[in-house]
C-alpha cells in the first residue's frame, strides 16, 4: 500500500471495520427509503 497518503492504512482499517459491521447487522439496519415509501416514521426528532 505505497501511496502519498499517510492516513490511508488507518482509512483501510476503518472501512474494513464498517464492513464486518454492516454484514453482522444488516438484520438490523432499518431500511428508510422503504419506511418512507410506507409512510411510516422514520425520526422520533
């Protein structure tokens, strides 16, 4: 990874890290488009 950017392994890491997340969790990551769509809540703001 030779590259003029410093931080870029830090950034390799944390997408990575993203990643695993999002594949263990997808069950519960809500979809807004799709409650949009419905007309249902999508903020409690």
């Amino acid at each position: 990874m030779a590259s003029g950017y410093p931080g870029l392994a830090r950034l390799v890491k944390a997408t990575a890290g993203l990643v695993t997340y999002i594949g263990n969790n997808s069950a519960a990551i809500a979809d807004y488009a799709e409650r949009w769509d419905h007309s249902e809540i999508i903020s409690t703001a």
